[in-house]
C-alpha cells in the first residue's frame, strides 16, 4: 500500500490512456458507448484498481489496452508508445510485456489441453525454450511459482477446483515474463476462503517480478486491500480517482458514496445500522461538460468548473476530521 | 448432531497437536485422469441403442469394405434363365430361405422349376434378370456408403472451414458469406439435381456434384454458430493476448473444441445423403443401370413388389438399419458429447 | 420458538462413474418461523444440495440414504411426486442463483408471476393477474400495471432478479429458500435486493433460508447461520454468535480470510490446500488437513457438537474440555472483544447458556 499523496511526478508512467473512447455498433441503433472519454496513468510497479457495477466499462478498458479491441478514439501508450501504432514485428514483443488474467476459472482454460500445454502455450509462440525437456522444466518451475504439483502437468482443466484453475491461468500469463498484468475479475467467480489464496499470490509475485497490475473488481474491500490507487468507473466513464485509502475514506464522488455504502461487511452490528446511500444520476445526464479534475493533490473528481469549490470544502472537511 | 462418541477413546495424546499436512499431498487429484474424449466414449458405452447401431455399422461397413473385391456372384451377370428365384440358403430347410414360392395356391419349388444345378442357390433369390440379389445388396450399400463418406468429406472440405472463416471473421464477411448460404439453401434439392442433370448424364457425378453444392450447408451453420460463441471464450482471448496466429487458433483451440459437433453432425449428415441418393435412383434420375444402388434396387423390387415381395424387403431393411443405426448413433454421441447431460 | 421446518440426520450420496460421491453426511437442523437461518460455506459443501432435497428437486443419481425433513408435521422425504408439487411454489418456494435463466423469454412477466397461482389456486385468471400486479409492486417493479406485459429482456439484470422472486413470494409460502439469489449482481443491487427480503420478510411473515458465500451478506440478512464443510454442518449459532464469538477453526478462517476495511497487513490470511474430495471422505473432522489447529484427534474421529450457548453449537475437538486451550487468530480475538463490548453497551444480548444433560451434550 501507498501513502496518501502519490508524487506522479518522479514516477515513470507504464500505461498512459488519454481521452480513450471504445463505442461498439458505431453508428448503428444499438450503438453502445462502452467507454466514454476516459484518461488515466498508471506507475511502473504500482496496482492499479478499477472498480464500478457491471456493465460500466471495466472489462472493455482493460482489453482495449491490451489491443483485444481498436478504439473509436484516443490513445493508448504504453512504455511511451502508442500500441495502435506498434508494427506487426514489433507485435509479438508487446504480446510478451503484457498479459491478462481472467474471470471465469471455467472459461479461460481450454478444455481440450493438458495444462502443461496450457501453460506453455505462450512459450511455444515466442519461442522461449528450446527443446521438450526445456519446456518441461519451465512448466514446473511456473507449477511451483504459483503452488501447485508438478504432476498436475498432465491433467486436463476439468479436474481442478476454481481456485487450482485460476492459478493455472496466472501460470500462464507469468510464463513469457510480462511486466504488466491487466488482471479482470480474478477472484469475483472464487469462494471467499480461495480469494485470499489467489490474492496472497499475485501480491508475492508482483513483489518478486515487479509487476504492475490493473486490478479490476467489483469487490471492494478486496480493491481497496490490494491497490495503491483506485479509479471508480460508471457508464464508461470515470467517476474519481485517487489513492486507495482516499477513495475509501474520503469519498467525494457522490457515485463513489453510494458505492461505498452498499458494500456488505462481516459486521452483524454494522449491517444492523447501516444506511445506503442512494445515487442521483442527474449529476452525470445533466448535459454539462465535465471532466476529471484534481480537488486536493491526487485525489480527482469528475466535475465542472463550478462544482470544483463544492468538492474542496468537502474534502478539507475531511482532513478537518483526521 | 447425537453423535456418538462413547465408543471413541480418548487418551492423553489424542490433543496432540499434529503438524499441518504436506499441502501438495490435499491437492492431489485421485480420480483417474480422462480427457474429453474418453470420458465421452466412457459415456457412449452406456447407452446401449448407441453401442448396437456402432457395431452393426462396422459390420455392415466391413462387408460393403469386401464387397470391393468379392461378392457371392458376379452382381451385374444376367441369367435370364434364373429369373425371378426366391431366397435359398443351402438345401432350404431354413424358413423364409427355402426356395420355394406360392404360385397361384400352390408351393412350388421354384429352383427345381428353373433346373438351377444341385448347390447352387442364392441367399436372397434374384431379380427379372437373374441377377443375384444378394450381390446386388452388397454393392448397392457399398455405394451408398462411399455417398456418404463423399458428404463426410463435403462437409469437412467445406463445411467445417467456411463456418469458422464466417464465424470467426465477422462482420461484413460473415454477412456476405451467410447471404451465400441462404441464396444457396433456399433453391430446392431436387432443382439442383436437375439442373446437374441437363449438363451432366445421371450417376454418381452428378448427385456428388449436386451435394458438393449443398450438402455441406448444415454444418457450416453448425460450426459457425459454435465459432461465434467459442470466440469470446476466455481461452481463446487468452491466445491472442499471447500473439497466437488466428490459423493456429483455427487449430489449436477451435476444431479440438467443435470437434464434437463436426462428429455429430456427420453422423447425421451420412445417412441423409444415404437417402438422397436413394431418393434420386428410386425415381430414376439417380445411378444408371446396370449398376446397384440401394436406391435402384427399391426402385426394381417395389415394381413386382405384390408378387416377389422379397425383392425390396430385403434393400428396404437394409436401408432402414442403416438409417436407424446412424441416427442412434448420432443420438447417442450427441448426449454423450453434451456435458449437460453429464451425472 | 416453533419451528417450521426441521431436517434430521440427513444423508444423500450420488452414484457416479467414479463411485458414491457422499455429498451429504449427516446433516441437522430447523428453521424457525419468521427468521432467516443463512447457509454458509465453500463451493462444493453441499449447501445446494441440502436445500434442493427439501424442494424435491434433487438430481436423478441422488439417493437418501437416511433422515427425514419435517415439515408441518409431514416428512418431506415420503411423500409422492404430486404431493410434493403441491408444497412446491405454494407452501415452499425457491429462488435461483441465476436471474437470466429463470425467466421463460418468451413469456410476459406478469403472466409468469401470476402461473404459480393458476397452477396451484382454483384462482380465476382475472383474480391470479391482479395478486401479480400487487405483487409486482411488493418487490419493487414501478409502474408494474403497464410492465405486466413486457419481457424480460426489457428488464434490467436487478429488475429481473425482482420478478424472480416475485414469482416465488406470489403464494406467499411459508418457506422461501434463495439458493445465492445475489451472487450474480453488482453490490448495488445486491443491497436493494436484500433490503427487498428483509421488508417481504415483515410484511408476509415467511420464513426464509438464504444460501451464500459472501459473509458480508450473511451479516446483513440472517438471524442465525449454519456453516458447513464437506457436506457436513460443522458450527451454527445466531449471526452475532457466529461472526463474533465463532468456535469452529473453519469458521475462523473463512472470517480471517475476509479483508475489513482496515486490513492493512502485507498478506490476508488463506485457508490452506482444498476441500476434501467427497468420495472418500477422511475419517475424522474433514477439515483437519487445512486446520493450523488440527490434534491426533481430528484425524481419529468425527467431533461431536459441543454447547456454547442455547443457540450455539460447533463440532470441533477444541472444544473438548481435555483439549489444551487455543488462542483463535488475531482478527478473531478483535471480534471477540468487539462482542464484549457490544454485550457490555447493551447493544447485542447475551446469549443464555443453560445446562442440560440432552443429546446435544458433549462427549466423554
Ligand atoms: N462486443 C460487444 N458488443 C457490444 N456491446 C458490448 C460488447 N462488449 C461489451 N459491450 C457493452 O459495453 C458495456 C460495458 O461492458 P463491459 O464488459 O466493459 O462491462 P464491465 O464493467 O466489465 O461489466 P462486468 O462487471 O459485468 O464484467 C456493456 O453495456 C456491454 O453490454
Ligand atoms: N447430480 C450430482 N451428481 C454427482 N455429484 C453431485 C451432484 N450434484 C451435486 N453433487 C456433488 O455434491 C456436492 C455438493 O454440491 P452442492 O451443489 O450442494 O454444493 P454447493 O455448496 O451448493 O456449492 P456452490 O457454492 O458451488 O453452489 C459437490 O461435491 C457436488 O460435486
Ligand atoms: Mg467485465
Ligand atoms: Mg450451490
């Protein structure tokens, strides 16, 4: 975890997303506009976590950064090039340096292959070891990295438990060395005592390979445990940003608020008096021009010019509070 | 919740703390390891309609397979003189098989009739031109099974490809390419087949080009819808963020994963055009004579139908065993193949 | 209290290729009318299936092996196919984890709400659309007399989970059992659906079984919880019992592994390794291999339930009074004095504890 304020400055920026818009059906009736205008970076070696209910974007943010989908419009560079401009040679090294986890433990694992062909799915395409006992080894070095038996090597995915699959999966995306990790929904589908196992793992290997991840998640006592900074996404667009401690203690958005508030906790007593906070959404279909805007350093909200005052009284109020 | 414990005996180690296990030793996996497929087969096995039919076909596969290089008799050589013999085998003690037919009121032993030598008889007798039948049979399913290897093959060649290609592109190349296969499925088979027949001379050429037409457009249905739901699967997106090529995609992960409706579908697909071919020589526009088809000895048998009934019985059974066979198989397959139906 | 509902030593295995998965061993216990009892535990634990064998609704491979499932003074397990449909959706409803496909797409809402009426009722058809449109409102749908005919894919996914349990309170049953009726939905909607269970509950007095794995969720809606391992209930007690003075080390851990808000340590707590597999279940407490407590004991013999209150129960060696005290992890001890406190402010009561020499009683 982070300190409150994050001096962005003396860290270098991996992903930069500026005004990304990702529409699908473009034109047509259906038109959707999955993302709509959104900018952020995120620092080498920091988690990175995007939270917001289902459907407000999270999954299509990560893989247009990950070049599954081309933009409508607005850039992506990563490591300070544009990846819709990356040559089709210079392709497969991108493929190498970023890679993604998955959701579904049941979906993301071919059925059909061994796992030790699952696992070195990527080593075969980029050509990373030499010969069958080479592959072999590295198959079971990567078991090893994320806990589990070298003779699991020759079993088939559905022999395995969500979470003995979801490790699988991260074996996989570890195996041609990536440095960033979009990791989408990689414990929403896993019981809450497994969670922890996968969690405790992508910390430990982010700490051994400096990775840096974008952490999304609906969950949000599992974000806020694991992130440094959070954006809190709705209607595929950004809501607030900031660190985590800041976003889950010092809400500003009144989305983020509302949020917050209907998080379920294992507190019988706090369960008993807690009060939802409802959501107006007026403040986003209102017509007005708004745009992320930094209130207190680090800490940015999507808002007017005129509603910036309003969101600085309320946070000095905070601070007033500490 | 009443336990009982009395029977238990505790003593002073049985609060011994024990070391946690070996974790590696909780994850193993103790069942045996199957893939997919052998636990379909496992599954298969089950269903016994399904484990019949598979047999009977490779019986029947086996002998069309022999009926290449050897028959009873010579299924084209005429013995006008041995027209018309009802079914003998041996020295006709077998009922049904004894050489003997019912001429206006009386059994007459039709083979002395016709003074056919002592040891020479014919399984399922012969037709107006004395062939034997049975020979006739042999080639007639041998045909009709290279039909449907030939739809095998149309649906493979075909088919399986442009159903992914559809699929998996999209877009505007899925549109055009699902245009192509609604202009081509709205024209009528029979229309196509006619068409082949004012350029081409009826036989085997034509029906095959006739289903090389249409025949394949089921499973490129098939496989393209298959392909549109798998290509959002998580796996394959997981390849392409690994910069796997669509081609090996193609192989690696989707034919492995429609692999179970390509089989089904072929399973069905055989025994359709099986009765195509039937279809087409039985109203005579299918293989010319001399040759036998299943097709063209109903056609034959069901003109004496009244008075030499085994004449078609014996095709008409045939063809229905293996249409039942395929479609029981084909059925049995499909649940085995179907995880949902899995206990 | 009276209770509506009472499951007695029930056993349920399933025959499989591999041999009889034993899915269900021996499992006890009762619903009281007008609370909601929570089912917890890993995926896998049987949760399901307890809760399906009270519906009649198990699969084709199950066999009971043993118990009985009273219910109005009638065991559930006995009864015939037609009877059992008569308790089904009018006495005892049931909703599904997955909103998408409960719903007929073909089909107008209102007409699915009002079906359990005409199935069950001598309802008129009129009388039947009426009672849904009340319905329809109870859960929340606004402006339900002009949605009665729209279709479910004009729902949102929230809405749809709406309809969903409108068609099972439509009969007001006695019993409604909500197999994770929120797992699917965003945490939003899933606080407004179970605010909408809590207010059903008051205003049609039902009794209601709540099948989940989000503890936080527990938290907000049981009145008791029953937490089971490896097909077995292994603690049970009232929701404060449960989440503040928990006895079980599974419970422990399925507590530990939950970060708060205030978590701030480098690593959550995991719950080694993975459930055991059912098709030969280990000999004594089946949680043994993963427990940081486990004694020679646990690997010998089955824990029976020892008493910590009048609610209270939990099957666990450590509560032997032979066994060497445990200090429960950090976190726990926290909640633990939490509860002090909370018993101290009066905010909670204290459970009562009253010595009894019945069955429940521990072992020696
Ligand atoms: N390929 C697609 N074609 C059309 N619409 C799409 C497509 N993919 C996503 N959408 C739409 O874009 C919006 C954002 O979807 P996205 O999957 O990014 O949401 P999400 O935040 O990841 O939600 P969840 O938590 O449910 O995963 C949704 O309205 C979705 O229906
Ligand atoms: N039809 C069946 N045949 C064989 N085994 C079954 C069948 N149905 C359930 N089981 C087994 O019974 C056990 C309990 O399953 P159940 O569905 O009750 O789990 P659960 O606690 O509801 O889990 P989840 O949280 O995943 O829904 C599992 O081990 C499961 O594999
Ligand atoms: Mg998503
Ligand atoms: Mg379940």
């Amino acid at each position: 975890m982070m300190q409150n304020n994050p001096q962005p400055q003396e860290r270098k920026k991996l992903v930069e997303v500026k005004h990304l818009k990702q529409y699908f059906n473009a034109g047509r009736r259906n038109e959707v506009k999955a993302i709509d205008d959104i900018s952020f970076e995120i620092y080498e070696g920091e988690t990175f976590g995007l939270v917001g209910e289902s459907g407000s974007g999270k999954s299509t943010t990560g893989r247009s950064i990950i070049r599954l989908y081309t933009p409508t419009s607005g850039e992506i560079e990563f490591n300070g090039t544009d990846i819709s401009k990356i040559k089709h040679k210079d392709m497969l090294q991108f493929r190498r340096e970023m890679q993604m986890i998955f959701q579904d433990p049941y979906a993301s694992l071919n059925p059909r292959m061994k796992v030790k062909d699952i696992i070195a799915e990527g080593l075969d395409i980029h050509h990373l070891v030499k010969n069958e006992a080479e592959r072999d080894a590295r198959v079971n070095e990567l078991l090893d990295l994320v806990g589990l038996s070298h003779d699991h090597a020759t079993r088939y995915p559905h022999e395995f438990s969500g979470g003995q699959r979801q490790r699988i999966g991260i074996a996989r995306a570890l195996a041609v060395e990536p440095r960033f990790i979009i990791a989408d929904e990689p414990i929403s589908a896993l019981d809450v005592s497994i969670q922890a196992q996968v969690v405790n793992l992508l910390r430990d290997i982010q700490k051994e390979q400096n990775l840096t991840y974008l952490f999304i998640a609906h969950d949000l006592s599992m974000v806020k445990y694991i992130s440094d900074r959070i954006a809190v996404m709705h209607n595929g667009r950004l809501m607030e940003l900031s660190s985590a401690d800041e976003v889950y203690n010092h809400p500003l958005h009144p989305y983020t608020k509302s949020l917050l508030s209907a998080v379920p906790l294992p507190d019988p007593f706090y369960e008993r008096n807690r009060h939802r906070k409802g959501y107006d959404d007026r403040i986003e279909t209102d017509g007005q021009l708004r745009s992320l805007k930094e209130i207190v350093p680090g800490h940015f909200v999507l808002a007017t010019e005129e509603e910036v005052a309003g969101y600085q009284a309320a946070a000095e109020e905070y601070h007033l509070d500490d | 919740m009443a336990d009982n414990t009395s029977d238990i005996k505790l003593n002073a180690d049985s609060f011994k703390p024990v070391a946690a296990n070996n974790v590696d030793e909780q994850e193993k996996i103790s069942a045996p390891s199957l893939t997919f497929f052998q636990d379909a087969i496992r599954r298969l096995r089950k269903n016994k309609a399904a484990v019949f039919s598979f047999w009977l076909l490779a019986i029947i596969i086996l002998i069309s397979i022999v009926s290449i290089w050897w028959t009873p008799s010579d299924p084209n050589a005429q013995h006008v003189a041995y027209a018309n013999l009802p079914p003998k085998i041996a020295n006709g003690s077998i009922p049904g098989f004894t050489g003997k037919a019912n001429v206006g009121g009386n059994i007459v032993d039709k083979y002395a009739a016709a003074k056919v030598p002592k040891g020479t008889y014919y399984v399922l007798g012969t037709d107006y031109l004395g062939r034997d039948l049975f020979s006739r049979l042999m080639k007639g399913v041998a045909l009709s099974l290279l039909i449907g290897l030939l739809a095998t093959l149309f649906d493979l060649v075909i088919g399986v490809p442009y159903g992914i290609i559809s699929g998996w592109k999209g877009g505007k190349t899925d549109t055009i390419m699902q245009r192509i296969i609604e202009i081509i499925s709205s024209i009528p088979n029979l229309v196509v087949v006619i068409l082949m027949l004012l350029l081409f001379t009826p036989g085997l050429g034509s029906i095959v080009v006739a289903m090389g037409i249409t025949g394949w457009i089921t499973m490129a249905r098939l496989v393209r819808a298959e392909t549109l739901t798998l290509k959002t699967q998580e796996y394959i997106l997981a390849a392409r963020t690994l910069g796997e090529s669509p081609l090996r995609i193609a192989l690696k992960h989707l034919i492995p994963n429609l692999s179970s409706t390509i089989i089904i579908q072929t399973m069905f697909s055989i025994p359709t055009a099986i009765f195509f071919e039937a279809f087409l020589s039985f109203i005579g526009i299918g293989i010319p004579a001399p040759n036998a088809s299943l097709g063209t000895l109903l056609s034959d048998g069901q003109k004496t139908f009244r008075f030499l009934p085994y004449q078609m019985w014996y095709p008409a059974a045939v063809i229905s065993i293996i249409m039942i066979a395929f479609n029981l198989l084909a059925d049995g397959l499909r649940d085995a193949f179907d995880p949902k139906t899995q206990e | 209290m009276e209770k509506i509902l009472e499951v007695k030593d029930l056993q349920i295995d399933f025959d499989t290729f591999a041999g009889s998965v034993k899915a269900i061993r021996n499992v006890d216990f009762h619903l009281n009318k007008g609370e909601t009892l929570a089912i917890v535990g890993e995926s896998g634990s049987g949760k399901s299936v307890t809760v399906r064998s009270i519906m009649g609704l198990l699969a084709n491979n199950a066999q009971v092996t043993s118990g009985s499932i009273d219910f109005k003074g009638r065991d559930i397990l006995k009864l015939s196919n037609r009877e059992i449909e008569k308790i089904r959706g009018n006495d005892i409803s049931m909703i599904f984890q997955d909103p998408m496909t409960s719903l007929d797409p073909t089909m107008p809402i209102g007409k699915q709400v009002a079906e359990p009426l005409l199935i069950h009722g001598s309802m008129s058809k009129k009388k039947a659309m009426a009672r849904a449109e009340e319905v329809l409102e109870l859960v929340g749908i606004t402006n339900a007399k002009n949605r009665m005919k729209d279709y479910p894919h004009q729902f949102s996914g929230g809405q749809r989970q709406r309809i969903v349990i409108a068609i099972a309170i439509v009969n007001y049953p006695e019993i409604l059992i909500a197999d994770e009726p929120t797992t699917a939905l965003d945490v939003t909607i899933q606080a407004q659906i179970i605010d909408l269970m809590k207010e059903l509950q008051n205003k049609i007095e039902t009794s209601i079984i709540f099948i989940t794995h989000d503890l936080g969720v527990v938290a907000g809606i049981a009145d008791r919880v029953a937490v089971m391992y490896a097909g077995k209930i292994i603690e049970y007690g009232s929701v404060d019992e449960i989440f503040y003075n928990p006895q079980h080390p599974y419970t422990w851990g399925l507590l530990n592994s939950m970060p708060t808000l205030d978590t701030d340590s480098d690593r959550l707590y995991a719950i080694p390794g993975t459930p055991p597999n059912l098709l030969n279940p280990p000999k004594g407490d089946a949680f043994a291999p993963r427990n940081p407590y486990a004694m020679a004991i646990d690997y010998e013999a089955m824990p029976p339930f020892f008493k910590i209150s009048d609610t209270h129960y939990a099957a666990t060696w450590l509560l032997h009074p032979d066994a060497p005290k445990t200090e429960p992890p950090v976190a726990i001890k926290k909640r633990q004095a939490e509860f002090q406190r909370l018993v101290a402010e009066g905010k909670i009561n204290q459970p009562e504890y009253e010595e009894e020499g019945g069955v429940k009683d521990d072992a020696e």
